[in-house]
C-alpha cells in the first residue's frame, strides 16, 4: 500500500517537473526549426575556390536554402571568421532580403540591404586570412517575423540586435579557406631566378627578378 502510495505521488510530480523544466522544449524565442543553407561552390567545411577570395575575383559565392517557416517576412545573412587574430571579422552583412528568395547567385548585387564588413564598407569581402593559416568562414541565414529597420551600412551588431525576438529559424554553412607561406604559381612562368611574395589585403603577387 506504501508503495503504491509513493507511485502515485511521483507520477503527480512528472507535470510539475516537465513544466519547470520547459518540457524538453526551447526557451522562447529561440528558433525551433532549422534551415538548410548551401552553396553550389563549396562543401560544407570544405574549401571555399579562390574566385571567392581577395586572392581572386572576391565574388560572393552562390547560396541556397531551404523553405523557411510560414510568417517569415524577411531574411538577414551574416558571414564571419572567428579566427581573426584582432578577433571575430565581419565579411558579409545583408538583410531585408524578400521572403520568397530561395537563392543568391554569384556576385549577387541589387538584393536586400547591404550592410557595413569589417572593412567598414558595404557589401561582400571574402576571405582574406593572414599567409600561412588556414580560416573558418560561417556563412548565418535568418528568417525573421519583420523587416529590420535599419539603414544601408548597418553593422553586425546592429542588426543582430534588431533581429532579437523575430528569428523564426536560421541556417549556417561553414567554409575554410587558407593562405600558403608562398603566393600561388602563376600560369605562363616556367623558369623564376628568384621570386619575391608580397601580400596585400587583397592580392598575393609574385615578383620575378
């Protein structure tokens, strides 16, 4: 009968500690469902090409996803490298992106709101690690319940906090790209005597001598 007793109370009790515990559900206002962010130009946690690069055309590269959640009125993507060594550096800030848009092509342009890299100018810059290390390069989708109220040239920070309480569901892709102690060979050079690598914030020459 004791035991009995005890059963019944500690089924009672089930409720009660599912509710205090959330019951196994997110705390609110975080997103619940997850987006399937892609690019057509790189694996995931492969190795982004160097078109996409300072080393190259610096284009953005191609990205998909998938259906976001009913109720999303806009998109907002974040692209950054937490390896800097100045600490984490903003490449990409774009937001107020149509709720309908599916995909972004390469070298997008005309599109949502650009806003402010780390370079403190707007628009994309790809990845541009310091010579010999390798970065990580985590390209951030949100769907978001509103627009964002923010002017061309809005930062990060900015927008991060203005898409508090409104992210219905986010994706993430992550690349990595690096930058060998020597530049890259150049096509049409077959004999170099001695060759000097300079490197800029946005190009590895080689200089021949």
């Amino acid at each position: 009968m004791k035991r009995r007793w005890i059963w019944a109370i500690g089924l009672a009790m089930i409720p009660v500690i599912l509710s205090a515990c959330g019951g196994g559900q997110p705390p609110p206002g975080e997103p619940t469902i997850r987006l399937q962010l892609e690019s057509s130009a790189f694996q995931a946690e492969g190795i982004i090409p160097s078109r996409h690069t300072c080393d190259g055309e610096d284009l953005s590269p191609p990205l998909s996803w998938s259906e976001p959640p009913a109720g999303t009125r806009s998109l907002a993507l974040i692209c950054d490298d937490p390896d800097a060594p100045a600490g984490t550096w903003v490449h990409w800030v774009l937001f107020n992106l149509p709720a309908g848009v599916r995909s972004l092509p390469e070298g997008v342009t005309g599109m949502g709101v650009e806003g402010s890299n780390s370079w403190k100018r707007q628009g994309y810059g790809g990845p541009c690690p310091p010579t010999g290390s390798t970065h990580r390069y985590y390209f951030k989708l949100y769907a978001l319940d509103t627009t964002l109220d923010l002017e061309a040239g809005a930062g990060k920070q900015a927008v991060e906090q203005a898409m508090q309480g409104h992210i219905l569901a986010e994706g993430q892709l992550m690349g990595r790209y690096g930058r060998s102690s020597s530049c890259p060979p150049t096509q049409g050079v077959t004999v170099m005597v001695t060759a000097y690598c300079v490197t800029t914030p946005f190009k590895c020459t080689t200089f021949s001598v």
